[in-house]
C-alpha cells in the first residue's frame, strides 16, 4: 500500500487543527479568506465558523491498493479495446475525434495507473 494526496471538503465542525487548507476559502461574496496551503490552528477554525463557512477543502492523505505489474498491464490493454470500440465509426481523418481518442486514451490510463 502507498499514500496519495487527496483535496476533500470536510464541515467545518470536523477540521482538525494543523489541516492544511486545499482550496483557497472564500468569504460570502468570493473574497478569498484563507488561502490554499495555510496551515489551520483553532483560532482560525474558530474565525471560519463565526464567519457562517460550514465547509472547507483541506488536505489528506489516501492509501492506495498497488496493482502488480501483470494486472496493470492488461487493465491498459482493456482500455485499449474499449477506446477503439467506442470510436471505430470516427474517421481516421477526423482529427478533432482522433484527438479525443487519444486524450480519453491516455486519461484513462493516468487513472489506472494512479489507482484512481
């Protein structure tokens, strides 16, 4: 298993002091409050929920299950088939849709291979 890190929305009543904010907080008419990477303390929390914010993004690690290489592998090579599939009636000289094939492409296997 390995760790990755991961922005979630927590309320406001559930940050822990020493979270890292994720996202920058932004008051009720969009002035940014709290910007992103800034280390919370109970202060902060305290002047966040006095401020009527009920929800803010912070930092947090996941564990990730890894994959052996051989299961990695032929999760890619699906990928391959079902992209092929889903655009066997797009012209070769379409270049907007060969495009696409390529971007889901190789979005699809980022996603594999970062175990998402």
């Amino acid at each position: 298993m390995s760790k990755r890190k991961i922005i979630k929305g927590v309320k406001i009543d559930d940050v822990q002091p020493d979270s890292v904010v994720g996202r920058d907080v932004l008051g009720l008419q969009n002035q940014v409050i709290l910007k992103k990477g800034v280390k919370l303390t109970s202060n902060l929390v305290a002047q966040i929920k006095r401020m009527g914010i009920g929800t803010i993004f912070i930092e947090a690690e996941e564990e990730v299950a890894e994959l052996d290489p051989k299961a990695l592998e032929e999760k890619k090579q699906i990928v391959d088939i079902l992209i092929e599939r889903k655009f066997r009636r797009a012209s070769p000289d379409n270049r907007v849709m060969m495009g696409l094939k390529d971007i889901f492409r190789e979005f699809l296997k980022g996603k594999i291979t970062n175990g998402s």
